[in-house]
C-alpha cells in the first residue's frame, strides 16, 4: 500500500511538473538579413526569454523573408496566428489606423532623448495598443523602439541643402501616405518601393535618391548608388514590435512579464546600436565618395516651414481623431523637453 502511494505521489509530481514546464514555441519572422541590427536584436530577445523561462519559452528566429517576403504579408501572418512576433513601422500600422500616423508627420521629434521619453510612456503606448486591436484584431503592439537611427533625403546625383533643390527629384518612401506627402510638399516625386527592391532602384536609375539612416544605407550597401545626404533629420525611424495577441495571452502571468522584460531588453539594444554605427557609416559614406550636408538651424526650419501641407492634410483626413491623437503626440513631447530641461538644470547647478 505504502509503495503504491508512493508511487502515485511520485506520478502526481510529475505530471505537475510536465504541466509547468508547458513549452511555449514562438515563431519570429524578418525580411532582413542576419547581419542586421534586427536579427541581432532578436537574439537578444531569444537569449532572454528562453533562459528567463527556463526552457519554457523557445523562440524560432526566420531571417531573409524565409516565411513572408514583405511587412504586409508578415503582418497578415501574425494576425493570423501563423507568426507571433515581427518588427513593423509606425506608417505601415497607419493603414490599420491612420490617427498613428500623427507620430510620423515629419519635423515633431528632436532628438533620441525626447524621441525615447516620448516611447517610454507606457500609458500612451497601451492607449494605442487599444486602439491598435480594434482597427487590426490580433496585433498587439508591445513597443516603439528605433530602427536604424534618423530618415534623411539622400541621393544620387542633385545635392539637397534646401526644400527646392527636391523639386522634381523620384524618392523612394515606404508605401505610407505620410512619408509620399512630404515628398510631394518638398516637390519630389515620392515613390513607393519595398525594402528588398530599393538597391535595384537605386542602381538602375529607377529613382534619384530614397529617405533612410546612415546605418541602414550602409548596411545595404544604398551608398554605392548614392552621393549626397542631408542631415535634415526628417523622422525618427520608429520600429513597431507587435506580438499576435491571442498567443500573448496564451502566457502565464509570470511568463508575460518574460516577454515584456525581454522585448525591453531587446529595446535596449536597437536604441544602443544605431548611436554606436552611426559614426563608422558615415565614415564610409564619405569614403565612397560621398559628400554629407548638415543644415544650419534656419535651413532646418525652412524645411519644416515647407513640410506644414503634410500636417494639414494629415488632419483633413482623419477630422477629430486625427487631431486628438496629434495634440497628445505634441504633449508628450513637450512634457519630455521640460523634462530634459529639468535634468539640465539639476545636472549644472
């Protein structure tokens, strides 16, 4: 009796065991290469989930579009359920639901600081992680990190170092009317080209220059067929994670916060990285024969001057909701310039 109590008990354990170390298997798509900051920064997120859960977590990393080619059908994968974690932008989450939009009209953010003040507000994130779900069911938004530093106009042929010498010129943009709208404002043909396709762009002629980082343009080798850049600092490139929603809420308590601390540390490392390369690729832009233009603080004005239609138009088009999520973008940065101007004051005294 004693031994088949035993033996029970011992079964009891163990099955109390196997229910605890459930595995949860998280598949990761990207359409970028292994060499770039988003891989790397996936490994960051693996490395910590995977340990923090003791085994519970496993995540499976797909670079190189093995499983989507493009972010629409990475970001149709997750909503189906098929994939569980992918790196959008704000623009594309803005054919979901245009009122994001309002965090990339060109010229608001002034600096990583503000930029990563403004991110870091969880209340804002998670009031649009709401709104978010219901204009795209099953697509959670978990964080705004950075995604290759600073978009700047960069071309081939034409220096730019004021709004007019845009005039006429075909810039690739990502397929997000924000991003065609300051083209168009600037005069510039804007034309849409998918991330995999923008090198043969560029090299074929097919357009005169594109609007990215350093880093990215470096890493891909764009400054083969580029020759001039501005430092206009246009946008923060501002990387969406997005999670598949039904699958987080899958998660045991303790195992979300895994997750959470683990896109946070992943964070961690994409805001890290472009501030660290940035240097080293604009050293071989301009050894490639590449020549950089930092605009004085009026040109920067005239350049925002010039790209005001694009907040027009952004609010003719989405009427009361456009303004309300726009006022609380300004005040969020506003609140984190006080804030920095703070800190100043605290740190000279």
């Amino acid at each position: 009796m004693k031994k088949t109590l035993l033996s029970l008990a011992m079964a009891s354990l163990a099955l109390a065991g196997a229910a605890h170390a459930e595995t949860y298997k998280l598949t990761v798509p990207h359409v970028t290469s292994t060499d770039g900051y988003n891989h790397q920064s996936l490994l960051v997120f693996k490395n910590y989930v995977e340990s923090r859960s003791n085994g519970q977590i496993k995540v499976d990393i797909y670079p190189s579009g093995q499983l989507c080619s493009n972010v629409k059908e990475c970001i149709a994968g997750v909503q189906a359920g098929m994939f569980d974690y992918f790196q959008t932008t704000i623009p594309e989450l803005g054919n979901f639901w245009q009122p994001i939009g309002a965090f990339d009209l060109p010229y608001l953010l002034p600096n990583d600081r503000v930029a990563e003040c403004v991110y870091d507000n969880e209340q804002l994130i998670g009031d649009v992680r709401k709104e978010i779900l219901k204009h795209a069911p099953n697509v959670r938004l978990m964080a705004v990190s950075n995604s290759g530093g600073w978009r700047n106009i960069a071309t081939t042929k034409k220096q730019v170092k004021k709004p007019e010498d845009v005039q006429g010129l075909k810039l690739r943009t990502v397929p997000a009317k924000t991003q065609q709208d300051l083209v168009k404002a600037l005069g510039g043909a804007p034309t849409p080209i998918a991330w995999p396709e923008v090198y043969t762009a560029l090299s074929t002629g097919m357009v005169d220059g594109t609007k990215n980082g350093i880093v990215d343009i470096i890493m891909n080798k764009f400054h083969e067929s580029l020759r001039y850049m501005i430092l206009d600092g246009h946008g923060y490139m501002g990387g969406a994670w997005v999670f598949n929603d039904k699958k987080f809420n899958s998660f045991p308590d303790d195992l979300k916060q895994v997750v959470v601390d683990g896109i946070a540390a992943q964070n961690q490392y994409l805001r890290a990285y472009p501030k660290h390369k940035e240097y080293s690729a604009y050293e071989e832009f301009k050894k490639a024969g590449g020549v950089i233009y930092n605009p004085t603080a009026k040109e920067k004005e005239a350049f925002k001057v010039a790209a005001e239609p694009v907040k027009t138009e952004f609010l003719k088009e989405n009427g009361a909701e456009g303004k309300k999520w726009l006022q609380r973008f300004e005040q969020e940065i506003n609140t984190c310039e006080m804030k920095i101007k703070a800190n100043y004051k605290l740190q000279l005294n």
